[in-house]
C-alpha cells in the first residue's frame, strides 16, 4: 500500500488498503457477533470501514500527487514513455 501511494497509484493503494482493512473488521465482526451486538449492524460497520479505508487512500494519493512533485522520478516516467512509443 505504501509503494502504491508514493508512486501515485490511487487504486492500487485503495484496494490494498481496503483489503488490509477487510481483515481488519472481519475480526472485530467476530468479536462483536460473539458479544451478541447483532449481525445486521456488525455487517454495516465492516462495509462502511471497508469504503472507507478505500475512499480515504483513493483521496489521499490523488491529493498528494497534487501536491508533492517528484521531478526525478517525473523524468523517468516521461523516459520510459518516449521508449515505449518508439518500441510500437
């Protein structure tokens, strides 16, 4: 999750992120249906986690792509993408 947020890759990061978090609120939904807290509400609190862990990664790489400008690492995608044409 981390490589995909530095590298600008906000689904990636997202997914990653949500799925961390999926077992992350699998286990407190076994927790609290074993404390008797009832199924439907256990299943709305893993749902919402999960979109937004995903949401707030998705945002976060998006807004810090804006934001931090990593000029060598700029050079070596347009590089790579110049190849990549002439490779066509």
């Amino acid at each position: 999750m981390t490589q995909a947020e530095a590298r600008n890759k906000p689904v990636l990061a997202g997914v990653t992120e949500a799925v961390y978090g999926l077992v992350y609120f699998l286990a407190i939904y076994y927790n609290n249906v074993g404390m008797h807290h009832g199924v439907a509400g256990t299943v709305a609190v893993l749902v919402a986690g999960v979109v937004g862990n995903f949401t707030g990664s998705y945002i976060g790489t998006k807004i810090g792509a804006r934001l931090i400008k990593d000029e060598q690492r700029d050079a070596i995608e347009a590089r790579i993408k110049r190849i990549e044409e002439k490779v066509r």
